[in-house]
C-alpha cells in the first residue's frame, strides 16, 4: 500500500530519476548475483 503511493507520488516525474544497480546480474537471465562468477549464475544450466 505504501509503495502503491509511492509510485503514484513519483510517477508524474519518473524521467528525472536515475537508476543505479549495485550488484552484477547474469548475462543469461538477468537474476542480480550476490556471489561466485561476476557474469553468469548458478542458477543457468548452460554456463
């Protein structure tokens, strides 16, 4: 609910904000990895 207002409250301006991601995410994917190899998961079978 409190987000839902959030979102509203930024929705007007939202092209001003800017999104920075903090952790790599796998190329395959594109799941944020917390540990092990920098560009592929766990989680993908094939690397």
């Amino acid at each position: 609910m409190v987000m839902q207002k959030v979102g509203q409250n930024i929705l007007p301006t939202r092209e001003n904000f800017l999104v920075a991601r903090l952790r790599s995410s796998c190329m395959h994917c594109r799941e944020v990895i917390v540990s092990g190899k920098r560009w592929f998961c766990t989680e993908c079978e094939k690397f």
